[in-house]
C-alpha cells in the first residue's frame, strides 16, 4: 500500500493535504483505541476465566480437607468400637454431632439460600429454625476419651 505525500505532487491542495492528514490521524487514533479496548476486554475475559478456576479449585481443595477429617474421624471410633470401648465410641460420636450442628447454626445463620433451605427441610424432620437457633450444652473446653 503506497502512503500518499506532499513530496508525491498528488496533493497540492491545502484543504485536500489537511482532510488526508485528519483522516490518516482519525484512523490511527481509532486503531489505537480498538487494540485498547479489545486488550482490556481479553484481561478481563482472562481474570474472570483464571478467577473462576481458582474458586472452583479452592471449593475441592475444601471439600477435600472436609472429608479427611471426616475420615479420620470415623477411623477413630471404628477402633474404639473394634477395641470393645462403646462408651468412649458414643461419647466421640456424640461429640461429632454437637460439632456439626454448631457447624450447621453458623452456617445457616450467615448463609441466606433458599435451596440450602429446602434440602435440609426435605431431608429432616426438624424444622429449619431448629438447626438455626441450636446451642450445645458443652462447657467452652471437654476433653474426649481416647482408645
């Protein structure tokens, strides 16, 4: 593509020399503004993407570290019951259950999701406001039995 100039003789014209010069400049000006606008929406497509991802990673990684407890957990009362100790294995088991239902007050109480909601109230015969309002009658410290 050949670049049109005063030294060419094609453009004698001030007014013509002019025009040519605002539209070289309107072109230049909306190419800068395109490749602007176009790299902000992409850093922004690639902040939501990378975003989401580590949410979503985050969430496993939680779910994850929920569940080796819970493992862990089970694997202690399954010896206490395997060791004939079913006092201390009620005793663990019933600690678990205070912990998870405290757990659970807290989380409802801060957490407003009508289908969190509807899963507890399809799948208990407690009320929600029960699971919400709960208080553990356990002191701040207890001490459970080991195996």
């Amino acid at each position: 593509m050949r670049t049109l100039r005063v030294q060419d003789g094609l453009l004698r014209s001030p007014p013509l020399r002019w025009a040519l010069e605002c539209l070289m400049n309107y072109r230049k000006k909306l190419t800068v503004i395109i490749i602007f606008f176009g790299s902000c929406f992409l850093a922004f497509r690639a902040g939501v993407y990378y975003t989401m991802s580590g949410m979503s990673n985050e969430l496993l990684a939680t779910q994850a570290m929920l569940s080796f407890n819970h493992l862990e957990r089970y694997e202690e009362i399954s010896t206490c019951l395997n060791l004939k100790l079913y006092e201390e294995a009620g005793e663990k088991i019933e600690h678990s259950i205070i912990n998870e239902r405290e757990l659970l007050a807290d989380l409802l109480t801060s957490i407003n999701s009508d289908w969190l909601t509807e899963y507890i109230d399809q799948r208990s015969a407690e009320s929600i406001e029960s699971f919400k309002v709960y208080k553990s009658q356990r002191v701040r410290e207890w001490r459970e039995p080991s195996c």
